[in-house]
C-alpha cells in the first residue's frame, strides 16, 4: 500500500512539473508574440529606434502583457523617461471591438524624479522634485454600438490625483483615422479650389490637421467626468499665497493673523462672484456648486468633482461652434454639476 501511496505521488509531482513546465513555455511564446506585436506597433508609428525594455511578460491565456524597465527617448520636454513596469491588460484588437488597460508606475526622467515637475502649473505650488507618477489609461471601443469609452488618470504623488472620464457616441470616423483608413477630406487634396488646375488649398500638413477635425467633429459627447484629488498642491499653493502675495504692515499686529484675515475676505469674495457668474442656471445649484468650489481651493476638502450630463449626445463640431459663437449657451446645453 505504501508503494501505491508513493507511486500515486510521483505521478502527481510529475504532472505538476510538466503543468510548471508547460505553462512557461506557453508563457514564453506568448511573451515571444507579445513583443513582436508591441514592436510592430513601433514600427507602424516610426517609434521602434525610442522605445526599449529589458524583460516582457504574457499571460498564455492572452489580453495580459507587462514590460519591465521601459526606456522612451526623445520625448519632447522631459528627454528621457523611464517606466519601472508597464501593465497591459484585458486587451482585445479586433476589427470591431478594441479595449484595454495600460497602467505605466513608476513614471521618471533620467534624474529620477516625476516628468510632470516641469510642468508650470505644478510647479506654482513651490515643488518640481517629485517622485515617479503613476499613470493609467483606459479604452472600450464598439463599433456595433458605434460607442467609445475612455478613462485617463494621473496620480502624482505630493501633488493631486487626477481621474478624467469621456463617453463618447459616432467614433467610427474616428476609428477610421485611427486605422488609417479614413478617406481623404476635400482639404487634404493638393489640388482642391485650385483654378485652371493650379495647385491650391492648405499645405498638405494643414490638410490632414483639417482632415482630423472633420472626422473628429462628427463625434458626440455622451458624458464627461473629470475628478481631482487633493494631495499637497492646494495646502503648498495657499502658503506661498499668504506669504508672498498678502502684504503685512508692521502696525497691525501679527503677520500670520493679518494674511488669514485677507485670505478669508478674498475667499468670501471669490464665492460671492462666483454665485454671480458661475453659468448655472438654478440659483441654489449654483450657489451649492460655489460652495463646493471655494471648500476646494481653499484647502477645506480635499476632492472635487465636475460632470457633464448633456440631455442629447452633443457633437464635439457643435460645442467647437457654441464656444466661439455663443458660450453662454453651453452650460444649458451640458448640463454641469459640481461636487465633491
């Protein structure tokens, strides 16, 4: 019996081995496949000479890639970037359905800090030496339901985390530039409006940015989501405010007593401004929506919200011309809501 016993177990540490064995051999030629398809993507966008990595990953199963150590060249304000790993999952490339998640940690320059410390805006609240930023994108495309979902957030640390939401309606325009297949605009035609055969029109540079316009108009807005997530930004950027914006007299008492008296006062009548101007039709929306607002950028809670719910799927060619014609007509037409 206790042959059987270590027979029966032999067996069964054999088919665990060859189960170990077989997976990563399979893993291996989809890790194999994986990077072929990544480097023919490069191609396709003359990026292969600016991207390298040193170890990639795939699931046999398929829909999941993760690339270690990325390196992109050339990239225009930051130089180098490294990407400690980059995770590709729940990825689907067919002719009518398209989704993934990319998710890209540990986001630096060649000096080790966050490429987004160049950038003017986070730098207003006193800090350009940041760590790596984490950032994650997401897709869902349907051409059967003609229907695109996109998800973009950043996560900065020491900064702000923010999440950006689009449901967008009529992308197969779009999907065909994607593809390359788009047909050619009247304005990319070298030769379009030109009399007696004389070559007229846009260069062909500007054509093409015409072309992407025309096809990009015919998309809808569905809804839009854009979050923020405090995480130092506000409370840096109100300091240097009170210290170097708000004068102090000497006669008055305490410096730090008078600079929290002007900053309230200023925060007062930022509200009060706000419940004038703020395009919202409602009056008690609006003045809630302030409220949110002003508890925002003045450090009292960290998150805030704003949502675009429009009635009717609004084409991005009609909101284009609202915005330089009419702007006024916008907020009734979006449908904004701020909260936290």
């Amino acid at each position: 019996m206790a042959m059987e016993q270590r027979k029966l177990m032999m067996i069964g540490g054999g088919a665990v081995v060859a189960l170990v064995v077989g997976w990563m051999v399979l893993s291996n030629v989809a890790a194999s496949k994986a990077e072929a398809a990544i480097n023919g993507a490069l191609d396709q966008h003359g990026m292969r000479g600016q991207v390298s990595w040193q170890g990639v990953s795939a699931s046999p199963l398929g829909g999941s890639v993760h690339l270690d150590d990325v390196r992109i060249e050339e990239v225009p304000g930051a130089g180098v970037v490294h990407i400690v790993r980059v995770d590709i999952d729940d990825f689907v490339d067919e002719p009518r359905r398209k989704r993934a998640e990319l998710r890209m940690s540990g986001v630096a320059t060649s000096d080790g800090f966050s490429p987004l410390g160049d950038v003017a805006f986070v730098q207003a609240s006193g800090r350009s030496q940041l760590p790596p930023a984490t950032i994650v994108m997401q897709w869902r495309m349907d051409l059967d339901d003609d229907t695109l979902t996109l998800a973009l957030e950043v996560d900065q640390p020491e900064v702000m985390k923010a999440r950006l939401d689009l449901a967008l309606e009529r992308v197969a325009a779009l999907a065909r530039l994607s593809d390359g297949g788009a047909a050619p605009s009247a304005f990319a035609m070298p030769g379009a409006g030109g009399p007696r055969g004389r070559r007229g029109g846009p260069p062909p540079g500007l054509g093409m940015a015409f072309q992407m316009l025309e096809l990009m108009g015919e998309v809808r807005l569905k809804q839009l989501e854009a979050a923020l997530h405090d995480d130092g930004y506000i409370k840096r950027s109100i300091a240097l405010h009170k210290r170097y914006a708000i004068p102090v007299l000497p006669t008055e008492g305490k410096a730090a007593t008078q600079r929290d008296a002007r900053f309230k006062s200023d925060i007062d009548a930022a509200q009060r401004d706000c419940e004038k101007d703020l395009p919202v039709t409602d009056v008690g929306d609006r003045k809630k929506a302030c409220a949110t607002l002003i508890e925002f950028i003045s450090g009292e809670d960290d998150s805030i919200r704003l949502t675009l719910s429009p009635e009717r799927s609004v084409s991005l060619s009609e909101l284009m011309e609202q915005a330089m014609q009419a702007p006024a007509r916008l907020a009734p037409l979006l449908r904004p809501e701020i909260g936290s």
